[in-house]
C-alpha cells in the first residue's frame, strides 16, 4: 500500500468514527429525551393518575425526569438506567405494587431538583426541618386535589 493511499485509509477511517460516534451521541439523546417525557412513562407503568395530575399540575410544563433524575448528565443516566431496569423488571413480572412511594435515593434527587429550580424561593425556608421537600409539599404535582387517604400515588 503506497503512502498516499495509506493516509487515504486513515482518513477513512476517521471519518468513519466520527460518523459513527456522531450517530450514537444522537440516537443516545434523542433516545434519552424520549425516554424523560410523560407520555413515555406512562405507557411503561401503571402511571394513569400520576400521568394526569402531572399534566394538571404547575409543572406539567417540564418532563418527568426534569424531577425524577438528577440534572447532572454523569449522574443521570445510572440513575435513569437502574430505576428503569427495576421499572421494566416490576412490570414485566407483574409485581408492580398497588401504590407506589418513592424511595429515599429517589427524594433525595427530587429534593436537589427542588432546591436547584426553588433556590431562589426557598431562602427562608426552615430546610432541616424535615428530610424531603415532598414531607410537606407530598402533593405537587400529583394528585393535588385528592385527600391523602384517597391517593393511588402516596408519595410523589
């Protein structure tokens, strides 16, 4: 192989790659935008009522995961990958539970959200008074208008 077609080969080559690595970077994104939105996530789950007070609600206007995944990138898709293996899996099996309550891991990533989009409303809000925003705020954005004891989504 001469030298030039050797350097020709290379670029080839390159440019491949980056053709490749481009498409993937894309369909990740699209794919994970997708996956963030409610209409996604209430296909997948039996998320009927979170599904339509979300959409009722003050923050109908962000997606599911603006809240329930961490805004960190790195953070977010391990988060989003395990949540979404054990949602996949619960589902798949028909263990889905009655009722469904966050875990703490998920209340903590709520409450960062919280505190990342409220920062500037919550600066004289007693914040260590309880662990989780949703501890008082339990409502917002499900089920604002239903009684606690008539709640299919408890927590969040």
């Amino acid at each position: 192989m001469s030298e030039n077609a050797s350097h020709r080969f290379k670029w080839k080559a390159v440019s491949i790659a980056f053709i490749c690595g481009a498409a993937f970077v894309a369909v990740a994104g699209i794919t994970v935008h997708a996956t963030d939105q409610r209409a996604f996530c209430s296909q997948c789950h039996s998320m009927a009522p979170q599904s339509w007070t979300h959409a009722n609600s003050t923050h109908a206007q962000f997606s599911c995961n603006e809240c329930h995944t961490p805004a960190n990138l790195g953070e977010k898709l391990p988060f989003k990958a395990k949540v979404g293996l054990h949602d996949l899996y619960v589902t798949a099996t028909g263990n889905l539970p009655s009722s469904i309550h966050a875990s703490d891991e998920m209340k903590l990533v709520l409450k960062e959200n919280c505190i990342r989009c409220h920062s500037s409303t919550i600066q004289d809000v007693a914040m260590d008074v309880k662990p989780f925003c949703t501890d008082c705020h339990r409502s917002i954005p499900h089920n604002s208008r239903q009684p606690m004891d008539q709640r299919e989504a408890a927590d969040v």
